[in-house]
C-alpha cells in the first residue's frame, strides 16, 4: 500500500505541474504515467523505483512547448506517437512501434505472403540497410545485397524516416514501380535500381536430390507452416531415392529468420526427442524458456497433429551438413547454434549475423502493438548468439563474394545500439572454424557482376563442398 500511495503521490505532483504549465492534451499525459504505475505493480524490480518525476516534467514541458510554439498545429496523437517511436527505436535496432498497418504486415509477413520487394531491412544511423533479399523476390532478381544502404525511395530521402515509414513507402500495389538509389560499399558511386513491386508469396521450404543418395534442403524464412513443410520435403525426398538418404545438405545462407516455432520444429526434426534446442534469458518470467524437441514446444498449443512423428528414423542419424553466411540471422542461428552444439551435423559457410535476441509483440489498443526486445538467445552448449553468431566448423568463402563475405555482410555487431553480447560461454577449442579448399584460380576478380545463384544449381560452389564433404565422410565410415 506505501508504494501504492507514493505512485499515486507521484502521478498527482505530475498533474500539478501540468495544469500549472496550462499544457494542452494532459489527459494523455496522465494516461502514459497510469500506464507506467501498473506496470510498476506487476513488476518487482521496478516497484523499487520511483516514477522519475523530472524527467516526466521536461518531457511535459516539451510536449507544451510544442504545441503552442512549433511553426505548424500538431495533433496530440502525433506528439504522442512520435514519442513512443523515439522510446522504442532509442532502446536497439529491433525494437519498434507497429501502428495499425505495420501490425497487419507483421501478421501477414509470417503467414507467408505480402506485398512488396522483398528485403529484410534494419535501420543504421538514420538510413536503411538491407540484411538479405527473399529468394525469388523482386530485389534478389535485382541483385540486391546485404549490407547494401538505401538512400533514397524515388525522390524522398530515406533520412529522418522512420524504419516502418521506409517499409511503408517499399510496399505498394503489386506492379507500381519504385526507384532505389543505393551505396554500397565496394562501388565507387551511387547505384540506381528500379524495382516492380510483386505478391510476394514466400516458399519457405525447396527440396531436391542434388545427387542420387544425397538430398538438399533449403528454408529461405522462418514461417508458421515451415516445420511441417520441412517434414513432407524430407519424406518426399526418401521416397523420390528409393530409400534412406546416405547425405543430407540443410541450406540455411540469406535466411533472415522468422518465428521461433519455426526454428524449434526444424531443429527437432534431426535431434532426439527431448533434446534442448534453446534457451532464454531476460527480465521477466516470460522471457525465460527452456525450448526441446518436444511437440509441445513446435506445435505451441496451435491444435496441429505432430507433423513430425511420421518422419522416416533414418532422418534422424542421415549425415547432415548445415551451409550458412552473414545473412543467415534469427531462427537460422537458433537451429546451426542447436545442431553443432549436439555434434548432430557440420555447419559450413561464412560467420553468421549474429541476432541472438528475443522481440515479443505486445498488442495494444486500437490494433497497434510494440515490438520489444525481452530476452537474449542461448545455444544448448550456453552460448550467446547475439553480435557473435554462429562460428562455422569449416570456413568455405563464396567465390561469388571475390573472398570479401565478412566484409560485404551487414551483421547485428554493425548496427547502432545493438544489444550486448551479455554472458557467453568461452568458445571451445576448434570451433573458430577451419578453412576449406578454396576455390578453383580464376573465380576471383571477375569483374562482372554474378547471376543470383539458382537453387541447386551446379555452380554453386559452397553446396559442392558440403557434397563433397558428405561423400568423403561415407567413404572413410565404409573403410
């Protein structure tokens, strides 16, 4: 109760001050403080605290300035929108205010269908970098990379945007065009790209027999049907060689992640039943979850059958190799971090993006939301992902990069204000990732610009090496 009373004595010297200034708009004012003392009951840490009165006057005190001084009316929900934008996007890069359309697309985004270029973006020093196109989407056809800056969308500067604003003005009706103008770092002026907006209908799960015995299996998004998509393309593809898999490629590279249930079906589609495939830590008890490979954990209450337990057991012990890059971020990390740590495949590829950190979205009224970072990932070994990512066993370059991967990838480490590694495990002797053959004289250097790599194709030199990779292990476990 004397908490209770200094809250609310708090709230009341608040409103004082206010109605002492005159300030417009004090109802909304003293709503955001009764947000913030129920927030204080439910939480003991900040029972502890006391409302920070002064700062709650200096904001008021801007907030009436504002209104009465600034060169053009502002409306109070634009005041008070703005500075919920500047609380949030101050916090890290991932963390955000979703009004009513930004919510719908975030919904829509993870079922796996929306409209747009298709670009996973964050935002870094006011300007919009690109973390990795969607496979078959109009950017990758483009040649969009990751760690490219967008600067300009047609004729509007994408400074002083907001990231949601940015992303409103990329989306658009499917067959309008949109002008990019993007920096990138190893080009010595300003690239122009005109873009057609599509549907973008995200296939998350492709499947082939990239040599007989030997599948590959590439999740470009963490959606909510790709747990079972996984399985049917793994059933489809023993039945398709006639037989169990002798080899097993899992392509995980430009993969920006997704849902989380996504990454836990995936891992537990591999490892045995029970095994942990992450854990969480944050403030909260909410925020801290032991995930297994348990139906429970993938399935989550959604009422499904367990699409995992008609997998063929060869599936279980198949030999895997998990490729991966600078644009393999999130969910991906979740599931490499999961299945090296329990020895069950070789991760292969370039360092990974390194966002090892939990955005739970906590709807609000008038169908807004906040998407607040409340957790950091752990690997099963107690590694933090985050601004490290996942270290590959063996280091294998994509020759299409001419050798500069680390260098041309946007990672989590290079964005502004990201969250901390905060407690990690000391890496394990070996596990800093050696080198792979490199690749054939006359791959670097090339000064034309390369085709987007097509799925499975023949050239793809990093898939050939974890082929190679497979095969080489089934001729030493013969002899």
């Amino acid at each position: 109760m004397n908490l209770l009373k200094l809250a609310l004595n708090d709230i009341e010297e608040i409103m004082r001050i206010l109605q002492k200034m005159g300030l417009v708009g004090l109802g909304l004012v003293a709503g955001v403080s009764i947000s913030m003392h129920f927030s204080a009951l439910a939480n003991k840490e900040t029972l502890a605290t006391p409302l920070p009165v002064e700062e709650l006057r200096a904001f008021s005190e801007v907030f009436g300035r504002i209104k009465s001084d600034y060169v053009e009316p502002v409306t109070d929900k634009k005041l008070i929108n703005e500075a919920i934008n500047g609380m949030l996007n101050g916090l890290d890069p991932h963390s955000a205010y979703l009004d009513a359309d930004a919510f719908k697309e975030l919904q829509v985004g993870t079922q796996g269908e929306f409209g747009g270029l298709g670009i996973e973006v964050g935002m870094e020093d006011g300007l919009v970098k690109v973390i990795a196109p969607i496979e078959d989407s109009p950017a990758y056809h483009a040649d969009i990379k990751s760690g490219d800056l967008i600067v300009k969308l047609d004729e509007t500067l994408v400074k002083g945007l907001t990231l949601n604003e940015a992303v409103k003005r990329m989306r658009g009706k499917p067959g309008s065009k949109i002008t990019l103008t993007i920096i990138r770092k190893d080009m010595p002026k300003p690239l122009t790209v005109t873009l057609v907006r599509a549907v973008i209908k995200v296939q998350s799960v492709k499947s082939k027999l990239a040599d007989p015995d030997y599948g590959f299996v590439r999740i470009t998004q963490f959606q909510e049907h790709t747990g079972e998509n996984l399985a049917t393309a793994l059933e489809n593809l023993v039945k398709q060689n006639k037989g169990p898999l002798k080899g097993l490629v899992l392509d995980l590279r430009n993969d920006p992640g997704g849902l989380l249930t996504g990454a836990v079906g995936v891992s537990a589609a591999f490892l045995a039943k029970d095994a942990l495939i992450v854990y969480t830590e944050g403030r909260t008890e909410d925020a801290k979850m032991r995930l297994t490979a348990s139906a429970e954990n993938y399935l989550r209450g959604n009422g499904k059958n367990d699409y995992l337990k008609n997998l063929p057991d060869s599936i279980k012990s198949v030999p895997l190799v998990v490729l991966v890059n600078g644009g393999s971020a999130s969910a991906s990390e979740i599931v490499a971090g999961a299945l090296q740590d329990h020895k069950r495949a070789v991760i292969m590829g370039t360092q990974t993006f390194g966002k090892g950190s939990v955005q739970t979205v906590l709807p609000l009224g008038n169908n807004t939301a906040i998407k607040l970072t409340t957790a950091r990932y752990y690997t099963p070994g107690g590694r933090s992902i985050q601004a490290k990512g996942i270290v590959p066993d063996i280091l294998v370059e994509d020759p299409a990069s001419d050798g500069q991967d680390h260098a041309l990838h946007l990672r989590e480490a290079d964005l502004d204000k990201h969250l901390t590694n905060g407690k990690s495990s000391e890496e394990k002797p070996g596990s800093v990732g050696k080198s792979a053959p490199q690749p054939p004289a006359g791959t670097k250097g090339d000064t034309a610009k390369p085709a987007p790599t097509e799925f499975g194709a023949k050239n793809d030199y990093q898939l050939n090496q974890a082929l190679n990779l497979l095969k080489g292990m089934q001729i030493l476990q013969g002899k």
